[in-house]
C-alpha cells in the first residue's frame, strides 16, 4: 500500500492534503481525485466556474502521478 496526496488547485488557489491517503491499488487514484474534487467543491461552494481547478496526485517521494482536472473537457464527453 503507498501514501499519496491529493491538492487541488486553480493556479491562483491551493488546497493542500498534508496528510495523504493509503492507496492500495493505484487503478483507483482517478476514483479518488474525483472524490477530492467533489469535496472541495462542496466546501469551498458558491464558485460559478470550476473548469481551471485540478487535482494533483503525488506519491510518497513528492512525484506527481496524476493530473486530472475537476470538470471533464465537454468536448471528450
């Protein structure tokens, strides 16, 4: 099982993840980023526009291993 982190972000904005979450199949980082994101859309409501937020995954050693946006592209939908 590894420890990864989930921080959200617009560019302007941070919501960091000081402490991570145990992962034990890493099929599954997509599944939870997309769990993240919902949350800090819940926390942080009342925003029109969600489309430049993104959650980043690192793993234990700081290396980014995943990159998936709040809002799907319409355009893949």
């Amino acid at each position: 099982m590894a420890r990864y982190r989930f921080h959200c972000t617009n560019g302007l904005e941070c919501v960091l993840d000081p402490v991570g979450r145990d992962i034990r199949v890493p099929e599954r980082l997509p599944e939870r980023a997309r769990a993240v994101a919902q949350g800090v859309m819940t926390t942080l409501g009342g925003r029109p526009d969600w489309r430049d937020w993104q959650v980043t995954v690192h793993d234990r050693t700081g290396r980014r291993v995943l990159l998936q946006a709040f809002v799907p592209d319409a355009a893949a939908a």
